[in-house]
C-alpha cells in the first residue's frame, strides 16, 4: 500500500513504549493520516519485554495483525537488543532507532547483521535534562518523527502540545518539561 509506514516498538513494561506508539497514533491521525497503535503484552508485569506498533498511512488501512516487516524500529532499552532480534524482518530502507549513550559502532554487532540505517538518541540524557527524571517516550517519540519523516516536525510539535494540554490540563509542569524534551530530542538524534 503507497504511503503505509510500519513501526515495531521495543521496551520494557513501564518505559512508556505503548504510550508513545498511542501519542503517535493521536497525532498523526490530528493530521489527517489513516492510523493504527497497539501494543502486545507479554508477561503484564514492570520491565517485561513489551512489544507495540503503528501503521500510518495516507490510505485506509486493511491489515489487522501485528507488523512482521517493519518499516523502522524502535528500541527503548537498550538491554532488548542482547535478547531480542530486534532487527528482525526490518527493511534495510528503513531505520532502526536505539535508546543509547553508546556510539553506534558499538551497537552494530549486536543487530544481528542488520545492513541498514542505524540511529541513536540518549533519551536518558535528555528526559533528564528537560524533565528531571527518566521517562524515555517523549524523546524516543520525537526520534522516530526526525528519522521517518511522517509529518512535519513543526505539525508534530503543534499537535502535541495540544495533546498534552488535554492529558495534563492539571500539571503544566509536565507539559513543559515533556515538549523541552521533544525539542531537545529532535535535535539530538545521530545517524
């Protein structure tokens, strides 16, 4: 299907994987786009391996199953890739984005000889520098904006705004820190 983008989320329960891959769903379907944005559980317990995808498209969509060919990928722990094949049915058109303070030469060999792009961002670093505390979903939901190019990145920033100002009427706070963690992010992703 023309204009179909597929992302396969790894994390662990209580990272904020399928959060993230709702947040996406929410705005892309603000722009207009055809979406889908479900997770699939494992053991529903706090640091399970946790598994969610996305479908936007520009079409309807008709497929209903989980995504055995991602277009990208997403790893919100690192520590998946030493278990998970990650990697797995990923087109080497696509990306794989990695929650990492590590360079990407490090990662490389364990992507079971993955061939195609490989993209890093320290969500640590920037949860941290924007928020205070470590929530990686914020972060790793802009790298996936900056890397897929699914929408504009100024759209994407307007939309989610809004949607955190209708999650967290009651804690500007946090609607603050999340969008200096967005910002931040989009500018921190390395290929």
């Amino acid at each position: 299907m023309k204009g179909l983008t597929e992302i396969r989320w790894h994390g662990r329960g209580g990272q904020g994987a399928k959060t993230a891959a709702l947040l996406l769903a929410d705005v892309a379907f603000s722009t207009g786009a055809e979406v889908q944005g479900f997770p699939e559980y494992g053991p529903e317990r706090m640091g399970a391996p946790i598994t969610a995808y996305n479908r936007v498209s520009d079409k309807p969509i008709r497929v209903h199953s989980n995504i055995y060919a991602p277009d990208y990928v997403v790893v919100v722990d690192e520590t998946l890739l030493e278990d998970i094949d990650v990697t797995a049915g990923l087109s080497e058109e696509g990306a794989v984005i990695i929650n990492t303070a590590k360079d990407k030469e490090e990662i490389i060999p364990l992507l079971k000889g993955y061939q195609g792009r490989v993209c890093t961002i320290d969500a640590r670093k920037v949860s941290m520098e924007a928020l205070g505390m470590y929530f990686p979903n914020s972060p790793m939901l802009a790298a996936v904006i900056k890397v897929s190019g699914i929408m504009p990145e100024e759209k994407f920033l307007e939309e989610m705004q809004m949607s955190y100002e209708h999650k967290f009427a009651s804690k500007p706070q946090v609607i603050e820190g999340n969008m200096k963690a967005l910002k931040i992010a989009l500018k921190e992703v390395k290929e």
